[in-house]
C-alpha cells in the first residue's frame, strides 16, 4: 500500500537532523539524493534525478543548482505544496509559477550575513594587497629569487576610502559595519530609497557593534557620514571600493555594466558577493584590460560553475588583478546549519508539520499562498 506519510524530497543531504528526525517519528517519507559511482563531483542531484522523483512529493528542498520551474511543478502535480530553497537568492526559482500551482516557498535570509560580509571583507583585502599574487609567488618557489622591493606588491589602504554598495540591505549593512573599524572616508550606496543605517546589529553583538552604538549614542551621529547616491552612475563614480550585494532581478541584469566600469576610477575596485550576472562580465574583463579601474574580487560570476582555466577572467595579464572563489561568500559551519535548520522548518511549516509553535509557521517566505 502507498505510504499515507508526506513524500518529501531533498536534492542533497544538508546538515540538519529535523527532517530526519521526523521521518524516524513516522511523520514523513524522505527521499534524498545521495552522490553515487561517478557522482564525485556533483554538489547536487541532476535534475533527471529531481524529475524522476518529484512526482506526488509535497514537498521539496533544494539549493542553488536545481532550477524551479513549470515543467518541475507540473511533473510534481496537485500534491507538491511547499518548496524550500537553503540560499538567500532564489533567482532559480520560478516565483509566477510557484503561485499559479498554489506552492508555498521558503528561504534563508538572515543566517548567513555575518558569513557574507566576512567574505566581502575578504575580497577586498586579498584584491587591494595582492594577496592571492603574493601566495601564488611562494608556493611556486619565486620568494628567494623575487627583489622585494620598497612598493613591491603593495597596494592600497582601505582607510580613508569611499565605500560604495550596490543595494544595502541586512548584509550590506553588516558589511558596512565591518569596514568602520578601517576608518573609510565615507560610505556611500545606490538603493531604490535611503535606508536608515543601524550601528549595531540585532542579531549578533561584537566589539564593533557596541563601539559603534557607544559613538553614536554620545554624539548622536555615526563616526562616518553614510549618504544614498540614488544614481548608481554617480555613486560608481565616487567609491573608491564598490561593493555589489544587491538582489539579482530582471531590472538588475548587468546593473555593473560598462557605462558605470567607465565612470569609475582607475583606482577603484569592484567587489561582488551576490549574484555574477548583476555585473557584466564581458564589460568587467574589457575595464580591467584596460586599466579602467584596478581590479575585482568576485565570489560569484557569470556562468559559475562552469569556469574554466581559459576563461577570460583568469588571463594571464589579469592574475594580479583579480581574485575569484568559488561562491563560499556563506561557508562556514555556523551560517551553513543555521542555513539548513531554516530550510528545514519552513518546508515543516509548509507541511503543518512544525512542532516549535504554529504547525504551519514559516520564518521566511517569498511567495506563494498560504
């Protein structure tokens, strides 16, 4: 007989126990994707794999990989009711037609920002002091034989800079407040309308949200002016760091386009950890040729994952130019569980399944009727 039980299907085991936990109660069957022979290097299931098992599943969680589309909800059918995505984009998900076949959807936000803005920390760091061409030198053995001059590999401060930000929401912000313990000049954003900036952060306290709150409860004021530049040309035109952690959108495809790489400073340098195709990559290899601005330090781009040694971006005359990674801008233990573990109750919640408060809460949901 078939099992009464909800068919839940995950594209990959993620490290979280409450889906496992409540199958073992017999509240759930769960199907989940495990890598196979000459399944080495996938991350995730192959969409064959979804659609083979998609079929009278009521729910299903995913990541990044696997795109949500029409042809996936038809083929689940009238019994898929929630999807749940461990990623804070869904720019793979197919919004329109979640709606249309009544599918709630989940998400992660909040989780992760400390991670990202560690990582766009990073970039800029490892890009502005040349770090990836200095480690690159050792490890091919070029130290000793290297003449380590006084400006050798140096680069610039990021104090008494102008930050910029593409789009500043939780993580822009989180970011911002990471770049105030190097005492920028100003900091600087293009979004759709100004948005308060809070010195310290609700969710995590650290030394410099503490500072910062101290700062401005005495002087009723931030230690650095924080200014909206609504036009994203002129802002471009003032950061001497521009740093792109906006949602990507049919309206922001290519927002990083070669208009506002020529307005720029040749100084200047482009930081992305949000989505690759909210920067032209074509116009960001043809700035850095030729020295439009100074470099790029990219956890996410066009294409990915699917980058190769030949790819434009990782020519020779660009090695000490840019830094890319492989999209970590969230790997670390901490924002990767509490990824899952969100994912995990909203797809319960999407079930009426929750036991934490309401059956059918969700922490965080995008679209879709309830």
């Amino acid at each position: 007989m078939p099992s009464e039980r909800p068919l839940v299907v995950l594209s990959s085991e993620i490290p979280g126990n409450l889906l496992k936990d409540a199958s073992e109660k017999g509240k759930i069957e769960l199907r989940i994707w495990k890598p196979g022979k000459g399944d080495e290097k996938r991350t995730c299931a192959p969409r064959e794999w979804v659609m083979d098992n998609i079929q009278g599943a009521s729910a299903l969680l995913v990541q990044l990989q696997i795109k949500v589309d029409e042809e996936l909800l038809q083929k689940a059918g009238e019994s898929l009711k929630v999807v749940s995505t461990m990623s804070v984009g869904y720019d793979h998900i197919d919004l329109e037609a979640c709606a249309k076949h009544n599918v709630r959807l989940g998400y992660t936000p909040g989780v992760l920002n400390e991670a990202v803005a560690d990582t766009a920390l990073l970039l800029t760091l490892m890009v502005t002091r040349h770090a990836s061409t200095a480690h690159r030198l050792v490890i091919d053995g070029q130290w000793p034989s290297t003449p380590m001059r006084p400006l050798t590999m140096a680069g610039p401060s990021v104090q008494g800079k102008t930050i910029g930000f593409l789009g500043f929401g939780e993580i822009a912000q989180c970011t911002a407040r990471r770049f105030m313990a190097f005492r920028p000049k100003r900091i600087v954003y293009t979004a759709s309308k100004p948005k308060p900036f809070d010195p310290h952060s609700d969710r995590f306290q650290t030394f410099m949200d503490d500072m910062l709150s101290a700062y401005h409860d005495k002087h009723k004021k931030l230690p650095v002016e924080v200014e909206n530049i609504p036009d994203l040309r002129k802002m471009a035109a003032e950061a001497d760091i521009l740093i792109v952690i906006a949602n990507y959108t049919k309206s922001t495809h290519h927002a990083i386009n070669a208009d506002v790489l020529k307005n720029m400073k040749k100084t200047a340098y482009v930081v992305n950890v949000a989505r690759g195709p909210l920067i032209d990559t074509d116009a960001l290899v043809d700035a850095l040729k030729h020295d439009q601005i100074a470099g790029a330090g990219l956890d996410v781009i066009e294409g990915e994952p699917n980058i190769t040694p030949d790819h434009a971006i990782l020519s020779e005359d660009l090695n000490d130019k840019v830094v890319l990674l492989p999209h970590i801008g969230s790997a670390t233990y901490e924002a990767r569980q509490g990824m899952a573990r969100l994912a995990e109750l909203n797809l319960l919640g999407g079930l009426h399944l929750r036991e934490d408060g309401p059956a059918d809460k969700f922490d965080a949901e995008i679209a879709g009727p309830k």
